[in-house]
C-alpha cells in the first residue's frame, strides 16, 4: 500500500490559500483515479484507489497542518518502509511564485 498525503488547514478561511496546496493537489489525484474522500479515520479523510496495480489511500488530514502528525502517523504504521509514503505541502519559506 501507498500513502499520499496532501496539507492543509480545514475551513473556509483557508480553503484557496497556497496553505491548501497539498488539499488541491490529493483531491486532482483523487478525481483523475475515480476516487472519493467517504471515510474519515485518525483525523482526516481517506479515500481508496488504485494506481499502476498497486493500492493507494490518499489522505487530507482535518487538523491544520501543525498537528498533521495525529493523523498521519497511525497511517504509517502498517507501511513497510516510508518510502512508500508522499506527503504534498506548500513551502511557506519560499516566495510565492
């Protein structure tokens, strides 16, 4: 199994800043691989697919993204090495552009 994890803060305040980046980016993959965010598990929304044979959860953890970690780290503990793992975000020290 594969993991891909986008970042990003809940709500509307956030909902089209760079801070959601890594929410645009999952929610495209999910769409192009006909993929739902319908359960919701460790803090955040998953959603099954399958890519090149191989098993992905595409994930948008519901914390901001400081506490991203309560969600994500559950997540990781069945993988078998976290190079199976990507997780999406903006970089907040580069400028923007």
């Amino acid at each position: 199994m594969k993991i891909v994890a986008g970042l990003g803060n809940p709500g509307e305040r956030y909902a089209a800043t760079r801070h959601n980046l890594g929410f645009k980016v999952v929610e495209g993959v999910a769409a192009k691989l006909s993929a739902e965010f319908s359960r919701e598990k460790h803090k955040g929304l998953l959603a099954q697919a399958s890519w090149r044979g191989q098993r992905v959860t595409l994930v948008k953890p519901l914390t901001f993204m400081n506490l991203s970690g309560e969600c994500i780290a559950p997540l990781t503990r069945n993988l078998d090495s976290l190079e199976t793992m990507l997780v999406l975000v903006d970089d907040i020290a580069l400028p923007l552009g």
